[in-house]
C-alpha cells in the first residue's frame, strides 16, 4: 500500500491545499480517504484535495509525504492518472 501526499502549494479558499494520490488503485485510495474522515466531495477523479492542516494526521496514518513532481510520476506509472484534458468531457 502506497498512499501519496504532496506539499501544498494549490490556494484556495483562503487555505493551502495538497493532493492525496494512491500509486496502486482507487480502491485503497478511497479507503484510506474514509479511514482518515477525507470528505467524499474532495475527491477528483484520480486524487483528493485535502487541506494542509490535515496532512500531519495522513502522514501519521502512513500517507508518505512527496514532492508534486514524485506524486504525478507515480500517479502516471500507476495507469490511474487522469488527464487534464480528459476531465471536461
């Protein structure tokens, strides 16, 4: 089980966000999510926004911390990565 989180770097809301990502399958990502009270409504397509003030409790739940670059090319070489392109349709 690898559950990924970057650094955040992504405002909005008055708040820094990051990306929860898992570089093995939706399934554990959606576990790992509800295990550790990520709203269903963060998740988008390949990952979860969550905002920075929670990633100390998914790292101590095991998320390991990586940077954006690492989280995307793991997400790539995992076949769950969604493209942007591909999300408006």
């Amino acid at each position: 089980m690898t559950v990924l989180v970057d650094e955040p770097l992504w405002p909005a809301h008055g708040r820094l966000w990051a990306h929860l990502v898992s570089d093995t399958s939706l399934d554990e990502l959606h576990a790992f999510a509800t295990a550790n009270d990520v709203p269903a409504r963060a998740f988008d397509l390949d990952h979860y926004d969550v905002p920075e003030e929670i990633i100390p409790r998914l790292v101590a739940a095991g998320a390991q911390p990586v940077q954006g670059k690492e989280l995307v090319r793991r997400l790539i070489a995992s076949g769950l990565r969604i493209r942007g392109r591909d999300r408006l349709r």
